[in-house]
C-alpha cells in the first residue's frame, strides 16, 4: 500500500506542478508574442501615417501612438511599401530592406489585397494594408528577429520548465516516503484496530446471543428477548463485515483464484432469495447466461453476489421487480443487478460504495449501515474489475464487470 499511494502522491504533485507551470510559462509567452506583434503594429501604424516612410524626427510622430522612437529607429525597421490603384500596383518601395525585390514584394502586396485581411502575418513580415477610396496601400515590417527572439524564449522556457519538473520529481520521490510514512501507519493502526476489536466483539455477542437463547428456553418468547438476539444477530454481521473487509485491505496477495462455473454460483444464490422476495411481494427476474466459468476467488465472488441481491431486495418497494443477469464478455463477465428505488437521489448514487455512507439514516432500521456495498466494492477491486451504478428514472442499476 506504501507503494501504491506514494505513486498517487508523486502523480498528483507532478500533474499539479505541470498545470501551474504550463500556465504560468503560456502566459509568458503569450504576452511576450503579443508585445512582438503590438510593437510591430505600431511601427506600421506610423510609417503608414507619415506616407510609407519612417520619421527621421520624434516630433515627426503622432503623439497617439506608443512607440519608444530613438535615433536608431529608422534604421533598425526593415520595411517596405506598395501601392495599388484599382487592384493593379502603383509604386513600390523597397529602399528599406535588401532581402526583397520588387517582383516579390508585388507579390506579397497581391496575395495580401486578394485575402482583403487589413493586418497580418505573411511569412515572418507583419503588415497593414489601408485602403483610400481607389487607392491601397501596403506596408510590411520585417519581424524576423523579434520572432526569433519569441521563438527562442519559447523554447529555453520550456527546457527549463521540463528541468524544473524533472527536478522536483527526483526530489520528490527521496522525501515522498517520509511524508506519506505517518499516513500509511494511521491507517495501518485503524486496520489492525478493526480487526481486533471485532475478534474482541464476538465473544460478548455470542454469549449475549446464548444466554438469550437460555433465557428464551426458560421463560419462553417475548418482545424483549426477540428484540435482543435481532440486534445481536445484526452486531454480528457488521462485525463480520468490518473484519472482513479490513482483512481484504491489510492483504497484499492476491487470494487463490480458481476457475468455477460463476453461472451455477449466481442461480444458487438467487435462488436463496426467494423466501425474503417473497415476503415482500418481489418479483425476480433473470436472464443468466448458461455454462459460463470464471477465474477468481468463488467464496469472495458469492459473498459479493449476496450483499448485492440483499441490498436490491432490503430497498425494493414492495410487489415490485429486481432483475438480475449475466452476460460474457471478450474477456471476463458482466453482472447486472436492477431494482426500483424511488427514493435514491443522484449524490446518494455517487456514494454508494463509500463505507459507512447512507443516503438515509432510517435506513439503518433496515438492518444497514453502510457497509455491505463497501465490501462487494472491495471483493470487485480484489479480482481487478469495476463496479458502477446509475440511475434511469427511478431504476437503480449495480454493474460488476470481472
């Protein structure tokens, strides 16, 4: 168990970890790639206000855009200019940058005016295109190096991430022992404590159970004594329970599995529900696949077959149905076991194997107390299965796949 939750422990840490970093290191470079494209458009905005060319002079600037304008500006903004007169080209303007020629800017101006996008990315070029009645004009910034730069703060800042997560992954796994150490040993000491005190509480209930027994012999039935070996009879099937299920958990092998006809298991212990269906006027259906044989712990499997038929026929409204049937899978089986519960709400679903959990507390006048699911959920992860319920309408549906 030390084992399995220290692995649950690591994978929660390195799954939290990935998303905060993840989150942290996209919004770096999403702002840094916004910042690249927002510089850009601003350079554009003043070349295509100052008539295609970049002001040698600040004052030459529009005072409403936000650009840091040095001496270096103009010759650190490698950009050019065409423009179209009724979709053919007018003029171009290539003085500014030596990696494109006339034919290719045409081009790029071209394909630009067919898209009829104003701003955009061709290649690693921003540009702006404006119109002016007749007359569009295109300007295009080379932002090779800005988008380099963002390319390459991606990357480190990635590698770095992966370091950081790697990192904290190795120092994790030394310490991860002594953090859920105190855990496991709590949990160990609540195991043992079960266990023992439910072998300590059987003596009493059987001798409560047998000196009712006397008691009854003597003086002959009564409300009272009844009432005592009920209660003690259901004492000692929570006890019977509580040690069973802790014995489940405190074993780290796996019981002697075996191959058994899992048909002929579940018709016999359908069967034996047939006196208590009848006192409340319940129907059982089934639909049993024949011949079927499974590989597992036969004992465990009929006592899960119990717990599951008790707790559709206990909960059933009465002169209603429970369905039950098998069916083969490619690998393994699938048991089905349906009955009417009206007033079972969705949470109520959603805890049904959580131990000690009752949906209504009167319910334990029934003779539970939220502990029989919680076993059958044990016996089901002992063999490596699932075991799921749903509601339709006001059908409850419990599915074991082994």
């Amino acid at each position: 168990m030390l084992k399995k939750l220290k692995i649950k422990f690591l994978i929660a840490t390195i799954i939290t970890l990935i998303i905060v970093i993840g989150v942290i290191v996209g919004t770096i470079n999403i702002l840094n790639y916004s910042s690249v494209i927002r510089d850009a458009d601003d350079i554009l905005a003043v070349i295509m206000d100052n008539s295609g060319k970049f002001p040698s002079k600040p004052g030459h600037i529009n005072p409403d855009f936000d650009i840091n304008f040095t001496p270096e500006s103009p010759f650190e903004s490698r950009y050019f200019t065409v423009g179209l007169v009724n979709g053919k080209i007018k003029s171009i303007d290539t003085a500014s940058i030596a990696a494109i020629d006339d034919e290719t800017a045409g081009k790029m101006a071209m394909s630009v005016q067919i898209t009829g996008i104003t701003r955009g990315f061709r290649g690693n070029y921003r540009y702006l295109m404006e119109k002016d009645g007749d007359k569009t004009n295109v300007i295009f910034l080379d932002c090779t190096k800005s988008l380099d730069s963002a390319h390459t703060f991606l990357i480190l800042s990635m590698f770095i991430s992966i370091m950081g997560i790697v990192a904290v992954f190795l120092i994790m796994w030394i310490i991860s022992d002594r953090i859920v150490k105190p855990i496991i040993d709590g949990h160990e000491k609540q195991k043992r404590f079960i266990t023992d005190a439910g072998h300590d509480i059987k003596t009493p209930i059987t001798i409560i159970d047998a000196d009712a027994e006397l008691l009854e012999m003597e003086i002959g039935e009564n409300e009272w004594l009844s009432d005592i070996r009920k209660q003690s009879s259901r004492l000692a099937s929570l006890t019977s329970d509580l040690i069973y299920l802790s014995r489940m958990e405190e074993s780290e092998s796996t019981p002697p599995h075996i191959d058994f006809p899992i048909s002929d298991v579940i018709e016999e212990v359908v069967g034996s529900f047939g006196a208590p269906a009848k006192t409340k006027s319940i129907t059982i259906n089934t639909s049993i696949a024949p011949a079927l044989f499974y590989r597992g712990d036969e004992d465990a499997v009929k006592k899960l077959i119990i717990l599951l038929m008790d707790n559709a026929i206990k909960y059933s409204p009465e002169g209603e149905t429970v369905k039950v049937s098998l069916k083969k899978l490619t690998r393994g089986v699938v048991i089905k076991i349906s009955n009417l519960a009206p007033n079972l709400t969705g949470e109520s679903v959603d805890h049904m194997f959580d131990r000690f959990y009752r949906s209504d507390p009167a319910r334990s006048s029934n003779g539970g107390f939220g502990i029989g699911l919680s076993v059958a959920s044990a016996i089901v992860s002992s063999h490596k299965g699932k075991i799921s319920a749903q509601k339709q309408g006001e059908l409850l549906i419990i599915e074991v796949i082994l």
